[in-house]
C-alpha cells in the first residue's frame, strides 16, 4: 500500500496505520480461506469444506497481521511526534528600566530594583543618581538595595518599605554639596520598581 493510504484519507498517521493492519489481516484471510477451499476440491481434507473456510479466514487473518510487520520499512522509525517548547529567553534576561531614555534623562536621581531570590537589588541607576551622590553609576549594578538607599539621619528606609510600594517620605540623604533633603517614592510594578529621589528645596 502506499504512503498516502498509510495515513489514512484524514492524513491521520494512527488511522492510517490502523486501516493498513485491517487491510492486511482482511488480504492474509481471505487468501487462505480461497486456498483451502479450492485445496479440498483437489485432496480430500479431514474436515468439511464449512471449517476449513473458517480455519483459512482465522490462519490468514494472523498470517496477514505478520506479513504487515515484518514488510519493508515497516520497522523503520516513526515520525518524531514529540511536542518542541520554545524557551522564552527574554524572561531570563536581566530587567531593564523602560523607557530607557527617559529613566536615563530624568532630571532627578532614579534607582531602577528588581527581586531576585536573596532579595531586592540594583538593577540601574540614571546619570543624575551618580552626580548627585557621587558614586559610580556602573558599578551599582546587582548591589543589595538596602546598600544603595543612602539614607542618613533619623528617618531610616529598608528595603522591604521600598519594594511594599506605595513608599512616600521625607528623608536626608548625603550629596556631594552635604547632606539634602529629598521626597523619597517609589514606583512598583510586581517584581521590579524604580525608587525617585526628588530634592526639597
């Protein structure tokens, strides 16, 4: 039989294969039961013409399933029809402020956090976050957040105030002209926040 029949008319490989069998065990029983039958008109068989129909159809139907699995290609490999998972790599990728330009052109000092498993940490920081505390924007990054609030005086904030949401203080903070003071807030959004420090003149 061909590949077409093999499928089936649905193009379903399992009823094609199932189709074939039946074809196969039909063609194996038939062709026996013909052959017994046209034998016990020649030689005289020890049993009536009734049962060796019956014998022939029974034999050749088993004769016929043999026949398909052992016929060329059929031991080949089937089809791999195993289902592929494209892994998403975008959510293994280290979390970025977005926008990027306007994060990096605010005029106002911004930490950009994320959670990881040990805790919150410095995802970025912008350019006036670096001037205006004077520490190196570059290397902040994967910093415990609680290291980089910088936070003087009496008003203390921890990282789980920040990473709650909704933080909203006054606080003093160590600048490169002395201490200021600055309204402290954060932005969260799930698993990630930016913390904007505004100055109060």
């Amino acid at each position: 039989m061909s590949e077409q029949s093999d499928r089936g008319a649905g193009g379903s490989p399992q009823l094609g294969s199932l189709l074939t069998v039946v074809g196969w065990i039909a063609v194996g029983a038939v062709s026996l039961a013909i052959g017994l039958a046209v034998l016990d008109t020649v030689v005289v068989l020890p049993f009536s013409r009734e049962v060796a129909v019956g014998l022939g159809l029974a034999l050749g139907g088993g004769v016929g399933g043999v026949a398909r699995l052992f016929r060329p290609g059929a031991l080949a490999e089937s089809p791999d029809q195993t289902m592929t998972v494209d892994v998403d790599t975008d959510a293994s990728e280290t979390p970025t402020p977005e926008p990027a330009d306007l994060f990096a052109g605010h005029p106002d000092p911004v930490l950009y956090y994320a959670a990881e498993g040990h805790g919150p940490v410095v995802r970025a920081v912008n350019t006036a976050f670096g001037e205006t505390f004077d520490v190196p924007t570059d290397r902040l990054e994967g910093t415990p957040l609680p290291e980089a609030l910088l936070v003087t005086g009496e008003e203390t904030v921890d990282a789980e105030a920040v990473t709650a949401g909704g933080l909203d203080r006054i606080v003093d903070c160590e600048t490169t002209v002395g201490t200021a003071r600055f309204r402290l807030r954060t932005v969260a959004n799930g698993e990630t926040g930016y913390l904007l420090y505004t100055p109060q003149n």
